[in-house]
C-alpha cells in the first residue's frame, strides 16, 4: 500500500478520537502529538508539520460543530480537511486541449523517467488518444532503446535515432510525422544533478518545441530533497507539474509530496507499482480519504471503468439481480478484477474497508484461490461454462488434471458459485431496486465525462 505506515498511525489517531468519550485540550494535543510523529516518520519537513498540526489544533479549539454532527466527528473532518489542504487541496489536472498536446518530462537519473513516460502513454491511450513517443536522451548509454522497448510492451509507437547526438535535430526529423498524433511524450536527457549544461539543453527544446506540460518526475525515496529540486527545476525549466515515481512501500512518500505541494509546481501523477497501469492522478482528497480508511470511490469508479466494458456491466448486473449468471460470467468478473489490481488495493479505495485492517496474509490466501479459479474455468468445456450444474465427479477430475489443481479447489469453486446464486435468488425481488439506487449515487459521484 502507499504509505502505508503513515496510513496506519493516522488510523490508529483517529480510532482514538472515536474511543473518546469527550473532546477535550488534552485530547486535542494527544491528537496532534500523534500526527506529527506520524508526518515525521513518514519524512515530512518538520516546520511543515509544525505549521499543519498548529493550524488543526487552534481549529479544533476555536471552532464549533454544526448541529448535524458531534464533536468527535467534527475533528475527524478537520483533520481530513487540513491534510487535504496540505497536499494541495484541489486535484490538478492536465488538460487536453489541442493537437498535438506536447507533454515534455524532465528529471535526475534514477527517477523512473522511461517508466513513467510508458505509463503515461497507456493511461492516455487508454482513454482514447493517438500516443507517440519520442526520446531526445541522447547522453545516457543505451536510453533510446530502453524507450522503445518499454513503448513495444504497451503497443505504443515510439520515435528514436540512434547515433544523433543533438537532440534538437532529432525532434526536427520526426515532427511532421508527429503532428499526426493526438498526444506527444517527450523524454529529456537527465543527470546526477540540474547542472548548467542540463538546463542550456532543456531550454533550447522548451524554446522549440513550446510543450503544453512540463512535468518533473521525482523518486519518492529521495524524501525532503524533492523540495529542492523541484523549486531548481522550476526556476529552470518552469515545470508546470511533477510526476512522483515509487510511491509504493517507501517511508519517505510523505516528504515528496509535502514538500512539491509547497511549490508552484502541483503533483499531477503518482507511481504506485511496477506495472504499466499503476500510475494515478493525484487527487488531494481521495489521496487523504485512503490514508484515512474512508477510500476513494472516484479512483475505484475510474479502475472499474477500464477494467469492464460499460455493456458487459450492465449484462452482468441484470444477471446477477436475476441469480442467472454463469461461470462465463464468473470469469469476466475475475479478468476484470485482475485489470483493476491487487485486493490490497481494491479494497482501501472501498469507503469503510481501509479500517477492517484486513491480514495481508488473508489477501495473499484469497489471490491465490483466485488464480487457481481463474485455471479452472479455462479447463473447462463451453457446456460446462454455460451450465455449471451439469458437472459430476468425473468432469470434476478432468478439469482438475487438466488446470493443475486437486480435486478440491474445483469443489471449492463449485460451492462458492452455488452460494453466490442462491444468495442472488434470496436477494431477488428488491435487489433490482436496490441495484438502481446505488447507481445513481454512485453516478451522482463520478468524474466528470465518466460513465458507469
């Protein structure tokens, strides 16, 4: 999870707000103690945790709670409220507004720039932009090809020269050609740190080729230190946001984004995970409400959104309000599920699952009986997709052999399908009703252009 630990000691903080019997002084600094040893361990600058727990503290003094709520729920909020506003506030997003939108990335060594500039391009292809790539690294040993590489693993055209040492010549060579794309991706030359020769380079081809975004990417593991460089890199370059890389399982997260949010220069995106889909955009609010435990049903609308097809949705909600659905329709659930990410991460986006505090140990158990299901049904005949009921204990041996597993798990996967239809039949009758009225709250809380 990204920061995690942090997100644990903030949880533990507000547990003890809810075992309170009243709000008092001493609670209020128990309180405040508590999130500032959790911000610094998390590596944030330590005046700017002074600053934030000062500003909660006089707030939870001074102001009182509307009728609507109590105390103790009043001081969650304005917790929740001054760590939003400390991480930005607003979600900063890129606008695209003409074609070809130029988005050119900057960055030291080490920051995860080609990795970054890969899961860009999918995010935006995914949404239905002609992507290009091109690589104007032309100082680091083997980086053009790298690109391409990464480019070929997600089916996205990348433009390179090899040998060319100016990277402005290479741009000039492929930008007819580029202008035929929807959405550019520029990677840039980095160093061990934004020297003189760096920044010379980086403004000739800001003067040329005029991006739409600048976005700085900067590794989360460098803790404080993302303050410096990206105030460098703005005065330089005049980035016009940042691209934080390895937001998952480091300590110093908290220190990279506390530390851009202080800057001109808002975080647009953060890494979190190795693969092509994990990058996020950053949105303050949700960010918080994860850390917190309350989710962030806009991230999980927008996963559930690419994970299934809007048709095959609606199908397979229809099916499972009519208790018809069948292992084919298991199947595409599974896939979909798999397109989204781990449980761990389902789940503390989920409003209310990020506090169950569920073992990791039970995820991993549970991903694991999912892979072996997802076997299983691929050993298994169309009839035997179409119509479960017809298996029999020598089917149940056949497909066993035939995916891998025992007897057992195919059994297992029997029983939990059984129990999932008739918990659908027993459901049957309000559930349609039901069904309707949760989509239209949660489409009352989509993104806007999102459909469900």
């Amino acid at each position: 999870m990204v920061l995690e630990k942090l997100s644990e000691s903030l949880k533990n903080t507000l547990s003890k707000i809810a075992r309170s019997m009243f709000v008092d002084e001493k609670l209020i600094d128990e309180l405040v103690k508590d999130i500032q040893r959790a911000l610094l361990q998390a590596d944030v600058n330590v005046q700017l945790v002074f600053s934030l727990t000062k500003e909660i503290r006089r707030r939870a003094i001074e102001e009182k709670p509307p009728a609507s709520i109590t105390q103790r729920e009043y001081l969650v909020k304005i917790v929740y409220e001054e760590l939003t506003r400390f991480l930005g506030g607003e979600k900063n997003e890129i606008t695209i507004s003409k074609k070809p939108f130029k988005i050119m990335m900057v960055g030291l060594f080490g920051s995860g720039k080609t990795t970054s500039i890969g899961k860009l391009s999918k995010f935006y292809s995914k949404r239905g932009y002609k992507v290009a790539t091109v690589g104007l690294d032309v100082h680091r040993p083997a980086a053009p090809e790298q690109l391409e590489q990464v480019c070929q693993r997600i089916g996205i055209p990348c433009y390179i020269q090899k040998g060319e040492k100016n990277p402005l010549k290479i741009y000039q060579e492929f930008e007819k050609e580029l202008s035929k794309f929807d959405i550019i991706i520029i990677d840039t030359a980095g160093r061990d740190a934004l020297s003189r020769d760096l920044i010379e380079e980086l403004e000739i081809l800001n003067e040329h080729i005029k991006p739409n975004e600048r976005l700085l990417v900067i590794s989360a593991d460098i803790g404080q230190a993302a303050q410096k460089q990206a105030q460098q890199f703005h005065e330089s370059c005049h980035i016009t946001g940042v691209v934080i890389t390895k937001m998952d399982g480091t300590a110093k997260g908290g220190g990279a984004l506390s530390a851009c949010s202080v800057t001109k220069a808002p975080v647009k995106f953060i890494g979190v995970g190795e693969k092509a889909d994990d990058l996020e955009q950053f949105n303050p609010k949700g960010f918080v409400g994860r850390l917190l435990g309350m989710g962030d049903i806009e991230a999980l609308l927008e996963k559930a959104q690419f994970a299934i097809e809007e048709s095959k949705a609606e199908n397979l909600g229809k099916k499972l309000v009519e208790g018809d659905f069948t292992f084919i329709d298991l199947y595409d659930q599974m896939e979909a599920m798999q397109k989204m990410g781990s449980l761990q991460k389902i789940i503390e986006l989920i409003p209310g699952m990020g506090n169950l505090n569920i073992p990791k140990e039970m995820l991993n158990v549970q991903e694991s009986k999912l892979r072996k299901w997802k076997f299983i049904l691929q050993s298994m005949t169309k009839k035997e997709l179409e119509n479960p009921d017809v298996m029999d204990s020598s089917r149940i041996d056949r497909i066993a052999k035939g995916s891998g597993c025992s007897s057992s798990d195919v059994r297992d996967l029997l029983k939990q399908y059984k129990m999932s239809k008739k918990m659908m039949k027993v459901m049957k009758g309000t559930a349609g009703e039901d069904v309707s009225k949760m989509m239209k709250k949660f489409k009352g809380k989509m993104p806007k252009g999102m459909k469900l």
